[in-house]
C-alpha cells in the first residue's frame, strides 16, 4: 500500500557507509547519508603523502582472519601486500600479547637490557590474560584491569632487588601507558575490569592497507549513486515520533533538522555518530530526549582519547630490521599517582614508536601514540611546539644532543574533532556490556511505527567495539534489521492477499 521506505543515515564512517551499502545492493533506493565533514571515512583517514599514505586514523586490521569481515573485504577488493593474505599471517594467535619491542631507550639516554624488557613483557602479558578471564562470580563491579595489574605489581615487588625494582616499575609504568593507547582511555584505572574479556581478539598478524584504510570505504561505497552521500551536511536534531510532512506531501515519522537550516523527512534514521558526538550532544540531538536507560548508557560507556604524532627523519636512525622503538621513563612508578607539570611531562605518557611501513613510498616515518589528558593537551600546543618537545624527547633516550630534528610532523587532534569528539569506546568502570546492547537499541522498539531511529557506530558492538570491524559489523546490523522488518511486512502482505 505504500511507498518505498526513506531511510537516512546520519554519518559516513564505516559504519554508515556499510549500512547504506548493504541497504542499497538489498533494493533500498530511497536512502541519503548525511556528513557533517567535507570527507567519507570518519575515523578511517588516509592521507596521501609522497607515494603513499599516511593514516591518521585506524591503522591496522586487528586481527585479520576468516572472522574479520574487514579482512574479509580486504581479500575480496584484493586490497593487501600478498604475505598479508597467506594462512601463515592469519593463523597467528596473538591473544592479546604485546609483541616486544625491538629497542628499549632509558630516559638517561641508555638501552634496557633486553633480557629485562623480556621478562617484564611477559610477566605483564600473562597478568593481563588473568584480567581477562576473571571468575564473573566473584568479580567487583567496581574494579578496573589498571587496578588488577597494580595488585600483582605490589604482590611481587618485595622479591625485587633494590638494584632492578626502579627500572621495573618504570618498565611496567611504560606497559600500562601503551595499554592507554590501545583501549582509548587516560588511565587504565577507568576500564572495567569485569566485562574486559567481552572484547574478542580475533588471530592474525595485523596489517595495513597498501593503498591506505580508506581503500575499503571507497569500495563499499562505490555501487552508491553518487548523490546518496551528502557532504558538509551537519544534522542539528533529529526529530522523531512524530508526523511530519515531506516535499512529496506524504507523512513521515522523522525529521532530521540540519546546522544550514535544511530538513529532510524519513520512515528511519540510522544514527552513527560517535559516542564522543553523543555524550557531548545526546540532550539537543534527538527531540523527543532519549529515554532515561540510553541516557544513562551513553554516560556509562566510556570513551578517551589516543591521539598520533607521525615524525619524519631524512635519514633512520633506527636498525633496518628495527619496528617498534620503546621509551622507558625512569624513576615512573604505576604505583604512584605523580601530579604533572602538563607543559613539561606531557611527552611522558609517550610509550614508544612504531616504525611506519613502506619508506620507499613516505620517506622514513616514526608514528608514536599518545592517550588521554596528555593526549588532549597536546591538542592545545602549536606544530613547534610539539615539534621542540619531540626532537628534545628523542635525544635525551637515544643519548645523540645532535640527533638530527624530523623534517616533517604529522599530528592527530581527535578530541578537538567536533563530529568524533575522542578517539574510541572502552568498557569504563560501573558500565558493562549491556551498556553497549542499550546504546544499538532502536526507538521505539515496537509500536505501529517502529525503528524510527536506530543506532550503529563502533560503540555499539558488545565484543568488537573501538574497532573497524565492530563499526562495520554495527551498519550492517542495522541495515539487516530495516530489511528483516520489511520482508516481514511484505510476507504478511503476501498472505493478506491470499
Ligand atoms: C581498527 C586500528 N586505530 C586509531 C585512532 C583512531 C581510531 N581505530 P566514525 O567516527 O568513523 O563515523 C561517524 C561519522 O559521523 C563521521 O564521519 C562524523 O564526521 C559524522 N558525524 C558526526 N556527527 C555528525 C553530525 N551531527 N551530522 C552529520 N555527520 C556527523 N580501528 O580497526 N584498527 O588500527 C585503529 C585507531 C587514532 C581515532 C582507531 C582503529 C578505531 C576505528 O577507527 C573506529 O572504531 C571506526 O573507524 C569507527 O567508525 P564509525 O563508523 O563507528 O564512526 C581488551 C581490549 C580492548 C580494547 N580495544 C582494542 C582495540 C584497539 C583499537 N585500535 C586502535 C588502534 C588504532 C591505531
């Protein structure tokens, strides 16, 4: 009886493109997605450089294997360096472990013996297994994996000798400084320790893509007709439970009221904005308010900030087999809650560099990570700045006063990023991964006119969440629910009509 159903999806990451993609291949035709940027991508951003690319965003696929489906693309688009398509790569069963690094500085300019570095790696790895599988029958909701790690720590630190205890402690400072960077947060005293192993790792040495991140949005993306993806279009309020007139003079249950004064009328509205959009935002976005136990989860879950500082040297200074290079402040203790002097103990939080691959293509590049307070308040610093503070940093651990300075600096500021607002979800303490199956919940959940406003995002997968394929798997999920719902209606139509 009626007409083909309007759907809008608000945001173009990944898990807006893959919505709109399984949407439209599935007959959808009457579907837009609005970007509040000038890009496609979101928090998938390549950006090309010399021969190659540079990612500001997400940068590898986390373990890319049969249970991937962003490897799953990769393969089918033929989009990877070909060691990184054998079953060799994707049998590797990395379980979480950190891989050690292959150069350890001290902050007095000298190399930690690798014997040392090795022990407390693998110490530390096996604690944070534990954490992982903590009994759920005697777990306290309010504990947090830092806290765990810590108490291990201080059940082993009277068997220390006097002369190793301060470098270990420094070692382990470092570990759960890294540990920031990987869940997204300031400190690893705010993750939930409880619902932790929800997060499921997935085996396979994780990779990049040759031709950039983006190389897989570009492809979901291309079957759309070019106009179903509106750049530069901020959504304001999304208007629901309603009955609002369209350009076609039929009625419709939403509308979407964007920042340059336009409306658009829809049947659905796939929100995947980032949870950092919503906990900033989630008052004034959606009208009616979201309901009291949404509200509350968008609070709940948390979501920090890991931010990218991308060097580039004329010449390495690092080994030719030389990947990852760690910094080990000594004297750091992650039993000590140290008040910092921001503008100079920033650059402490830095655990280390990853040796970007491909020189041949973007020159030699060291990219290092840095999460949380820190993170954000280098935001506020200038290019020099970051740039003095950097240079300084390496030539204190390396021991060389003339190690020459980078040539080229990129920064991410993903905090100060109005649509994304953070970097990635995490588990935070007093949340718990029903937190995250309230936040994919769809309004109204029944009713006559029901999924008027559905959720995805990365946010909103209970076991892959902060990830690519978390974001990919949540559009698809929404996508599927449009369709299951409309193939439901068109089979009772069907047996109406018999
Ligand atoms: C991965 C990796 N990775 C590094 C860094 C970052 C992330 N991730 P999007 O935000 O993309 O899209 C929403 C869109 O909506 C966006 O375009 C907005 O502009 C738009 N929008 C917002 N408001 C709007 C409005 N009002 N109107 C209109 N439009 C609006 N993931 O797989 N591998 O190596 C990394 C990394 C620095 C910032 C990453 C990585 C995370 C992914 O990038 C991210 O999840 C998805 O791209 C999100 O897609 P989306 O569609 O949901 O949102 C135990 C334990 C574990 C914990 N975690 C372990 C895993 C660690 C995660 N990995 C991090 C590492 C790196 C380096």
């Amino acid at each position: 009886a009626s007409r083909p159903p309007a759907v809008l999806i608000i945001g173009s990451g990944i898990s807006g493109i893959a919505a709109a993609q399984k949407l439209y291949t599935q007959g959808f035709r009457n579907l837009k997605v609005l970007e509040a940027k000038g890009r496609t991508g979101g928090r998938i951003w390549s950006q090309s450089y010399g021969k190659g690319f540079v990612e500001l965003g997400a940068q590898w696929i986390h373990g890319p294997s049969r249970g991937n489906p962003i490897y799953q693309l990769a393969l089918k688009y033929d989009l990877l360096d070909p060691e990184a398509m054998t079953m060799e790569n994707q049998e590797v069963e990395v379980d979480g472990h950190l891989p050690l690094f292959h150069v350890s500085y001290g902050s007095s300019g000298k190399i930690v013996s690798r014997e040392l570095v090795a022990n407390i790696t693998e110490q530390y790895s096996s604690w944070l297994e534990q954490s992982r599988n903590v009994s759920q029958n005697d777990c306290d909701p309010k504990a947090s994996v830092g806290g765990f790690i810590q108490q291990k720590i201080v059940s082993k630190v009277m068997e220390w000798d006097s002369a190793s205890k301060d470098m270990k402690l420094a070692l382990f400072k470092g570990l759960l400084d890294l540990e920031c960077c990987i869940s997204g947060t300031h400190s690893m005293n705010y993750v939930a320790l409880c619902p932790y192993g929800e997060y499921t790792m997935l085996p396979g040495l994780d990779c990049t893509f040759p031709g950039g991140f983006e190389s897989v949005v570009n492809q979901l993306k291309s079957p759309l007709p070019n106009d179903t993806v509106l750049l530069n279009k901020t959504v304001k309020t999304v208007h629901w439970n309603g009955t609002f007139q369209g350009s076609d003079s039929q009625m419709y249950p939403v509308q979407v009221q964007c920042e340059d004064g336009e409306t658009f009328e829809a049947d659905h509205v796939i929100v995947t904005v980032s949870l950092g959009f919503l906990k900033e935002k989630a008052s004034s976005f959606l009208s009616p308010a979201l309901p009291p136990n949404k509200a509350q989860a968008i609070q709940n879950v948390g979501f920090g900030t890991n931010n990218k500082i991308i060097l580039e040297f004329k010449e390495p200074f690092w080994d030719p087999d030389c990947k990852t290079i760690q910094l080990i402040w000594e004297g750091e203790s992650p039993l000590l809650e140290t008040k910092r002097n921001m503008k100079q103990d920033w650059v402490k939080k830095i655990p280390g560099f990853v040796v970007l691959e491909r020189p041949e293509r973007i020159g030699h590049m060291l990219c290092s990570f840095i999460a949380g307070d820190e993170s954000e308040y280098m935001e506020t610093l200038t290019d020099d700045e970051v740039l003095s503070s950097m240079t300084a940093l390496l030539r204190q651990f390396t021991g060389n006063p003339e190690l020459p300075a980078p040539i080229h600096m990129f920064r991410t500021k993903w905090h100060s990023e109005p649509y994304t607002h953070g970097s990635y979800s995490y588990i935070a303490v007093g949340a718990s991964g029903d937190d995250i199956d309230i936040l994919a919940q769809p309004l109204p959940n029944e009713g006559a006119k029901p999924l008027q406003v559905l959720f995805a995002g990365e946010a909103t997968h209970r076991s892959f969440y902060s990830t690519t394929h978390g974001a990919l798997l949540s559009g698809w999920r929404e996508a599927e629910r449009l369709i299951g719902r409309y193939q439901e209606l068109d089979s009772l139509l069907n047996k109406s009509k018999l």
